[in-house]
C-alpha cells in the first residue's frame, strides 16, 4: 500500500430543497456571477428560472453564458471567459452536468489571465490563479462535482484532453436528486456507466490497497443494484439520490487512494470517439472497455478475473469476466461497438491517427502506438 496524502476541498450539499441556501452561500464570495449552463435543458425545466430567483433574491448581480456542448469545446470556455472578465465577475456558477462543470473549470482559471485558456491544457502554463467554482448539479455521471479535473475538447489540434489543479476544485456543489428526473433514460444510463468506468480506471491502476479495491466494488454494486430498476423508473427519487451519490464518490479521490495511479488509457481512447463522432462520454466508455480487457487480458487477467467475479459474484476467469461486463453493460442498453451508435462513416484509419496526435495511453498498463489499431478493431 502506497503513502498518500488526501485532501478534497469541496463542500457538499445533498438532498431534496437545498437550493434555498443557494444564494447566501454565494454571498460568501462576492455579488456579480457568471452564471454557466447548457444548451436548453434547464430553461424547459424550469430550473434557470428558479435559479435566477435564488440569486436575485440575494442582491447577486448575474451575468450569463449558455450554449455548452455535452462534448465542450475549448471556444465556448474562450467566450465565456471574456464575458467574465468584461463584467468583472466574483465567481463562476455553473448549472447543468459534467460538461457545464468542467468548462466553468476552465473557465474559473481563464478569467484572470490574458492568455489563451488551451495553453493550460498544452502545458504552457499551470494555473496560479482562479475565481471561486460553485456547481449545481443536473446529471449524476462524471463526478466532476468533487473534484479538480475538466476535459476539453479543442477541434483545431484534435485533441480533448484534460487538465486539473487544486485551483478547480468547486468550492462549494449542489447535489439535488429531483434536478436529475428530467433525465432521459439513454443519459441516465451513460452517466451510471460512466460512473463504473470510473471505478474500474481506479481498479486496473498500478497499486494494491485493498481497502480501495473494496470501495471500487461497493460503487459498483452500488450502481448495479440501483442503476437497472432506475432505467424503468426514470421518476424514482431514491433511485436517483443513490446514483448521484455512488457516481460523486467514484472520481472524488477516495478509490485511488493508497495506490500509485489510475490507468485512464480507456479514457483517453474514448476521448478520441467524442472528439471525431460526438459519442456521448459514457457511451464511449462501454465501447472501449470490452475491447481494452480483451487487448490487455494476457496482462491483467487476474484482474479483469477478480473484478468480474465481485461484480457478478460467480467465480469466472477473464475470459468470462469480460463477456459478462459486456452483457452488463448491454443489459444498461449501452453500446459496447461503435457500430451500435450508426455513426456515419468511421474511419480506423481516422481513430488511429487521431489516436497518435493525442498521445493516447494509460498509467498502468501502457497502450502502445502499434496497438492502436488492434484496439480499434475489437471495438469497430
């Protein structure tokens, strides 16, 4: 078991009406918001509405920029950043799921400097500087809630890649479970994938603590006992209320701890999917994962083997391990092939490439370039 040091700043307020603290919680930091969301959703809701209330209610002054993508891009956290910096904002708010969160991450660092907010992601500059990050959260899935990460995707380079710093983390997140209701069932069941796949990068990095690899099976049986019934009862609160809180507690740091790393090389693979076709993140992940275990089984049976007997609680071997995520996975009706998402025209050359500018790679257990194509194909 490795040294390790933990710290997560973010306060969290889970349950039914907290919102009303919304605005005086805000006060702390300031009077003038950039207030961040989505494309739609949480104008049809009714939900921005409610939220501009909270804030007018407190004397807070809001600003505004909509229009992020489920896949954001690095432009839309430029634009916001100037709407910021133009109105001399405390702090970011950001309304909506992982994507709304992750580019008012960036964009928190991007307010107070003049540079271009990508050269973060290039690794031309580390963050020094940020304003305040509050989250209310609309879709339980990326846990980006409690925690420093944001991936962006910059079209001009190809590359969606992440960055992270203690700057980042929210300073404060809003966890209400009915926010999610509104969900479609197609999100509601990438977000639960996307919260095991979190699990599972923790699982298959370098390391052993078996205390965390305890904690990655809770969550995942977690997700698997809550997550199915949900699919058939979109308007179930507890249902709601568990998936919001297994998918906060599988990227808030407490599965890593105690061991060198995760692996990550299944997420930058699926990265690539949503940087070419737009493919829903968590729908990225059930493509890729069957294919990286069959890629890496020679290596990592014994674990593939391990995890897929805790999840299905039948002894199998890695062979049978991967088949029966696969079925899980499918069982969620999510695609585990590219093809299942009728994307037009995918090209392995195009992934492949794509692939070699994004360096792509893993932690642990090392995605070699002339694997790339092997990968692609298990999963075409």
């Amino acid at each position: 078991m490795e040294n390790f040091t933990s710290c997560n700043p973010t306060t969290i307020h889970f349950g039914k009406g907290v919102l009303s603290n919304l605005g005086p919680t805000l006060n702390l930091f300031g009077n003038r918001v950039l207030l961040v969301s989505g494309q739609s959703s949480i104008k049809r809701s009714g939900l921005h509405g409610r939220i501009l209330k909270y804030l007018n209610d407190s004397g807070l002054t809001v600003f505004e920029y909509d229009g992020i993508c489920s896949n954001p891009l690095i432009e839309d956290v430029e634009a916001a950043a100037v709407v910021g910096r133009k109105n001399q904002v405390d702090m970011v708010l950001a309304v909506g799921g992982g994507s709304v969160v992750d580019s008012a991450k960036v964009i928190a660092l991007t307010i107070p400097v003049s540079h271009p907010a990508w050269d973060f992601f290039a690794g031309k500059v580390t963050p020094n500087q940020g304003l305040p990050i509050i989250a209310v959260l609309t879709l339980a899935a990326t846990g980006s809630e409690m925690n420093p990460y944001a991936v962006v995707s910059n079209r001009e380079v190809k590359l969606k890649a992440a960055v992270s710093s203690p700057l980042s983390y929210p300073k404060h997140s809003f966890l209400d479970p009915e926010l999610t209701l509104t969900v479609p069932q197609d999100y509601t069941a990438y977000g639960i994938a996307d919260l095991i796949a979190h699990c599972m990068e923790a699982w298959f990095g370098a390391g052993d603590c078996p205390m965390s690899d305890k904690l990655i099976l809770g969550i995942i049986k977690e997700a698997m006992e809550a997550g199915p019934p949900l699919l058939t009862d979109l308007q179930n609160y507890d249902l709601r209320a568990r998936i919001m809180y297994a998918a906060t507690l599988a990227l808030n740091g407490i599965t890593m701890q105690g061991k060198v790393s995760g692996d990550w090389g299944v997420h930058a693979s699926g990265h690539i999917l949503s940087l070419l076709y737009d493919v829903p993140h968590g729908a990225s992940l059930t493509i890729v994962y069957p294919a990286w275990m069959r890629l890496f089984k020679d290596q990592a049976g014994d674990r593939i083997a391990k995890l897929g007997s805790g999840m299905s609680g039948k002894m199998l071997d890695a062979d049978q391990a991967i088949d029966w995520i696969e079925d899980f996975f499918l069982s969620l009706d999510c695609p585990v092939k590219l093809r299942d998402l009728n994307v037009p025209n995918p090209s392995v050359d195009d992934i492949v490439e794509a692939m070699k500018i994004g360096k792509v790679n893993g932690m642990n257990m090392k995605l070699a370039p002339e694997y790339y194509p092997k990968l692609v194909e298990l999963y075409y």
